[in-house]
C-alpha cells in the first residue's frame, strides 16, 4: 500500500515542479474522463431519458421532447412529462422477468461450464515448456482472428441437420438419426463457451504462469502431495484469475444478443433479444431503454466485483 | 555441546545420512559424481562450493526433488532415494522463503502440520512454540508481505521446523539478508541447532557462514567432494591448492624438494629456500607447492639477520587498509606477488611502511602446508 502512495507520489512529484508540466499531468488524467463522460455517461442518460418517456409515433418516436425555445415552460412540461410507466410494465409483463432470468441462468451455467475448460487448458498451458508457452497463447488468440460473426455462422454449419456434427456422430453410429442440435439452449451453450473461451483461458493462464513454482516444492516438502498442494496452494493462488476470467465471460454473456438469435430457438429469449425486439419490431424506445437500465443495474454488482479483485489484486502485487 | 563433538572421529558411529557412490546427471553435465558422504546425528553441516559445483542438487536430493541416477541414498537404514518428498522426514528452508502467500504466518507454520492431520489443539500449541522460537510471537496474523526481510526468514525457518524433522536443510538461507543482520542470525542459528539437536545441512557459497556456524565443512567442486573438515583443519590443513584457495587468502609458493628429513623438508623455490616443519609424505625431487596464510607473514623494513631461510625481498607493490587489518601486496624478485596482512593494533595514522618501499617477508617454518597437489 504505502509502496504504491510511494510511487504515486514520485510520479506526480516532477510534474508539480512546472506549471507546464502540471497542466500536462491534469490533461492526461483528464483523457480517460472526458471519454467515459463523452461515450459512457451521456449516452446512458439518454437512455435514462428515453426509458422515462412514453412512445408517439413521431420523430423521434418518444414524448415529451425537451424544447428549449419554449423557455422555462418548456423545461417544465419536460419534467412533467416524464414517468417511471415503463419500468411498471417490466414488472407487470413476466416475459421480460424471464427473458432476465433466462440470461442470468445461461450466463451462470456458461460460466460454470467455461471454467471446467478453461482452467485445466490454462493450467496445461502455464505447466507447458516455455518455448511452447508463446505458441499456445498465439493459439487460443488465433480464432479473434476471423469475424466473430462469421466464427457463429460456422457453428450454424456444423450444428445443422446434415452438418458436421450429425454426420460424424452418425458415421460413428453413436445416433441413429440425426440430432436437432440448433434452435437449441444447447447450440447457445455451445456457441457461448466456444466463443467465450479465451476470455477465460487468458486471465486464468496469466496468474497460474505467474506462479512460483518452488512454493509447490514447500508444500510438498511439508507433507502434501501434489493434489493436495494444488487444492491448498495453487488454487487459492489462482483465485483473482479465476474471478477476472469469470466475470470478464459472465458480465456480457448476460446482455449476449447475436449468439442466441442466431444458434437458438424462439420459445425462450435471453434479455438481449427481447430488447432488440421492442426496440426494432415494436419500434417502442422508452421500454428498450427501461430495459436497458435494468439491465444495468443488474451488471453493476458483477462489475463491482470485478472491479474490487483488480484492485486487490494491484495491491497486492505492489 | 561443541566441545568434544566429534562422531566422526568415531569408527562405532555410524553416520544417519549417508550418500553411497551418489551420481546424478543433468543431461550431458554430471551434477554429482560418485559421491559418497555421512552426516552425523546433532551435526551441523556445511556443503560449500562455487556456484555449479552441485551442491545445491546434493541438498534437493535430499529433500526429495532430485532422484540419483545411480547410488543409494541413506536415512538410517532405510533407502530414501526414490521416497517422494512429502513422505521424508526431512524439511526444507527455501533459499527464496517460498512462503505461501495466501496464508498468515501462522498458517504457513501449520501447513505441514496440517498435513499430517494433527488434532487442531495440537497444532495451535506448536504453531506458539515456534513463533517463540523464531521470536515472532505477536506476529501470527501477518501476511508474508507485511513482513521485512528478516522476518520471512524467521517465518521460513519456523514452518520447515514445525514437523520436527530429523534433518533440516537450508539453501543458502540468509543470502538475501544484509551483512549485519546475516552474521547475527549465524549465531542464532547455531544456538537453534544445539538446543534442537537436529541434524542441519546448509548450503552456502560463502566460506565466512559456513566456517562460523558448521561443525564440518565438505568442499565441493565439479560434482565431488574435494575435502571434509572441520573449519580449523581445512583453514590449516587444506588438502590441495584449490582447497587452500577457495578458503581464505593463501600465498602459494612453488619449488621443488630438496631433502626431507626429521626436522621437516628444504625446499628451493625461486624465490630462495623454504623450510617446511612437516611436510606429508613428499620425497627429495618433487615439485610442490607450499601454501601460506598472509596473517602468517611477518613484514619488516630491514634485512632479517641470516641464515634467510623463509625469507623473501621485494617491493611493496599496494595496501589495503581494512580498519582491523591491513594487507601488503609485495611484489618478489621472480615478479609474483606475495599478501601479508598486519594486525592494526595500534591507531596508526602515518604507516611506517609505503608504497615503493623495500621490505623483507619471513615466516615460521611451521606456518606453510606443503601440498602436492
């Protein structure tokens, strides 16, 4: 901690020494700010706005619309304008508390799933030789390589009724007619951990290839056999990764819209769908964006989370 | 207790910790070749050697992380070269600590004895013995990395401990401490040891650790050993030129035999005749080498009065004044260069002796080892 104080303290220390440079130092820490007021807080309180307005067929498609040339009576009827509708009718229509619940429940089970791959590759790829090591991560980060759009249409290739997958399991004779793989909460599963995978493998292998390995030596010198020093030493150890590459796939599989339109079926729908529902079928704007809120609302403790390991995980390493 | 410590001495003792015909290959480079040593119960022991010269991999084979590739090694009686690590009763200090990062103090000191499933009392119990120990009572519910340097250390020396292993092993254990605090920690180590009586096997590259805190010293270079001593006996008695050098400064002066009788050898060098008080086995003729301690030099400004035999002139070519001692690089007649070191007994502010000036070594024929080797 005092370490970090420290180090803060020096490099901000010669840049005080000038006015120049302290101006310099003021606009550098300003950049990050100025973007995430430019194209995070301003959009969201668009949104905001919008999911408080109600629907019109106008342009734009929503009332009330602050006018300005009104004066102060314009600002007024504004305010008085807006209301908290939308969100009553999220609560009151339970296809959209499903469509949440269904993202949460795909987000969980595809995070639960993605971990069980992730870490023994991760742990594969930190336990390789280190010539091996750079091949590997150029491996895992090949597939970024290629649209990811296209990567989904492939699945859509090998999931269908003659596809890849139906014809070797048939060749194998392990089915006997071919499986409706797509249109499936298992073609999402499949195209999630698929797509997900590196955001897993790469934090998880960052801390595990991090990791001292004479401190397995100590913990077999102290008795523990190497399953037992894995389940007291290197799993602990390996937590923050475990929490960064968790969150980092769970926060936008919640909101994912383009692999369970294009891979899933139609009974039950992940939030991102029912949001692009309202807001390009229905043309409704102000519950798209109620929905959007809510959404983010949601995401906010995860990403809290996350936030709280990172910066644990900095202090600790300084 | 090290009064009177020497099993080795002993021919009815045997040794606990035996290295029989040990080799061990890395690739097409022999860490350790045909070695064979014993360690005695309650010794402390120190392998000492340049870096590389497999010291460090005759310690993991004992701990368990190496495996001889021919050779037995023995605990007792039993054959413990193929026993895993965490089944030896045999603990290892970590010349990097390689505290677990994650848990307290105290749980790093619990560690092993958690994996012997000790009933939880017990292991509190143990956990306070050793804080006390390593004096780190108060100090339990730190993290490694709220702890100094020296602290670690206490930590690490606590934990490899705590099981009461019968042989404890230290890689290079204080080599991350400054020089102060190192040279306290020696003798806190020592005091340990001879209240524990557990055998301690350290591994050092330095001669200064391992000469203060070991009962024997096994000198080691390219995978053998070269001598086993006591630290007086190899300072005094080094068995070869690499011995004599690797410990300590050493003069080394060659010459060639002349005669050997009761009194000692003659030897003639270039640099006139030597006179050895005992001189091993070697026979008129053979070429040596005798081995000379620069604190064993007397140096004086003035020709000594004949016969000048072990004597030799030269110039004073530097000096290093060190506070306690000052050392004297004389260049001889042949153009060698010979060190006496002069105790600083008195506060001399202006040196009788400088740079440039003529002076005179001589030695007792007692003070020089004739090595053959």
């Amino acid at each position: 901690m005092d370490q970090t104080k420290a180090a803060r303290g020096t490099a901000l220390g010669p840049s005080l020494g000038s006015s120049l440079g302290s101006w310099g130092a003021r606009l550098v820490v300003l950049v990050p700010y100025v973007w995430l007021i430019a194209f995070f807080l301003v959009p969201f309180l668009i949104v905001l706005k919008i999911s408080l307005s109600q629907t019109a067929i106008a342009q734009p498609p929503y009332v009330p619309v602050l006018d300005l040339a009104a004066g102060w009576r314009g600002i007024t009827d504004f305010i008085a304008g807006l209301s908290a509708d939308n969100f009553a009718t999220l609560v009151s229509d339970d296809i959209y508390y499903l469509s949440y619940a269904k993202s949460l429940l795909v987000a969980f089970v595809s995070t639960a799933i993605l971990l069980a791959i992730g870490y023994p590759l991760a742990y594969g790829m930190a336990r390789a030789p280190r010539r091996l090591q750079s091949v590997l991560v150029m491996l895992v980060i090949l597939p970024f390589w290629t649209s990811f759009l296209i990567r989904v249409y492939a699945w859509i290739n090998i999931l269908q009724r003659d596809g890849l997958l139906n014809q070797t399991l048939l060749a194998l004779r392990i089915v006997d007619e071919p499986v409706a793989w797509l249109a499936s909460d298992t073609a999402i599963y499949i195209g999630i951990v698929y797509s997900y995978l590196p955001f897993m493998v790469l934090p998880l292998y960052a801390t595990l290839e991090k990791m001292d390995e004479t401190l397995l030596e100590a913990a077999a010198d102290l008795g523990a056999p190497r399953w037992k020093a894995f389940w007291s030493v290197t799993l602990p150890l390996s937590l923050p990764g475990v929490g960064a590459g968790a969150l980092l796939c769970f926060i936008p599989i919640i909101g994912e819209f383009v692999i369970p339109d294009l891979l899933g079926g139609s009974d039950s729908l992940m939030i991102g769908q029912t949001l692009w529902t309202e807001f390009f079928a229905n043309k409704d704007w102000p519950v798209a964006s109620a929905i959007a809120v809510v959404l983010l609302c949601l995401l906010l403790g995860p990403i809290a989370i996350y936030q709280h390991l990172q910066t644990r995980n900095i202090e600790r390493v300084g | 207790m090290r009064r009177g410590f020497v099993p080795w001495a002993d021919p009815n003792v045997r040794p606990l910790v035996r290295f029989e015909a040990v080799t061990r290959r890395f690739g097409p480079t022999v860490a350790v070749d045909r070695l064979s040593l014993g360690i005695y119960e309650r010794e402390f022991f120190a392998l000492l050697g340049p870096s590389g010269c497999g010291k460090t991999t005759l310690l993991r084979m004992l701990a368990g992380f190496e495996a001889p590739d021919e050779g037995r090694v023995l605990l007792g009686d039993e054959d413990i070269g193929r026993v895993p690590p965490y089944r030896r009763p045999v603990n290892m200090m970590f010349q990097s600590y390689a505290l677990f990062p994650h848990l307290t103090v105290a749980g790093n000191i619990a560690f092993g004895l958690k994996q012997d499933c000790l009933p939880r009392q017990e292991i509190d119990v143990r956990v306070a013995e050793m804080l006390a120990l390593v004096k780190l009572d108060g100090f339990a519910g730190r993290k490694p990395h709220q702890l100094s340097g020296g602290q670690r250390q206490r930590v690490a020396l606590a934990r490899s401990l705590a099981k009461r292993p019968k042989v404890l092993l230290l890689d290079e254990p204080l080599a991350a401490l400054d020089k102060k605090l190192r040279e306290e920690t020696q003798f806190e180590l020592m005091d340990l040891q001879a209240r524990l009586g557990t055998i301690f096997v350290i591994v050092t590259h330095d001669q200064e650790e391992a000469m203060t805190v070991a009962h024997r010293i096994a000198v080691m270079d390219r995978g053998r050993i070269v001598q086993v001593a006591t630290p007086p006996e190899l300072y005094e008695h080094p068995n070869s030129r690499w011995v004599a050098g690797f410990i300590g400064d050493v003069n080394l002066l060659e010459g060639k035999v002349v005669s050997a009788d009761a009194d000692g050898l003659a030897i003639e060098g270039t640099n006139g005749r030597y006179r050895a008080a005992a001189g091993g086995d070697a026979k008129p003729g053979q070429s040596v080498c005798i081995a000379l301690r620069p604190e064993k030099v007397r140096l004086a400004a003035t020709r000594p009065p004949l016969p000048a035999e072990n004597c030799a002139g030269g110039r004073v070519h530097d000096i290093a004044y060190l506070g306690d001692v000052s050392l004297y690089k004389v260049k001889l007649a042949d153009g060698s260069v010979m060190t006496a070191s002069v105790a600083n007994a008195n506060r001399v502010t202006e040196r009788g002796i400088g740079w440039d000036d003529e002076v005179w070594l001589t030695w007792a024929p007692d003070a020089v080892v004739v090595l053959a080797r």
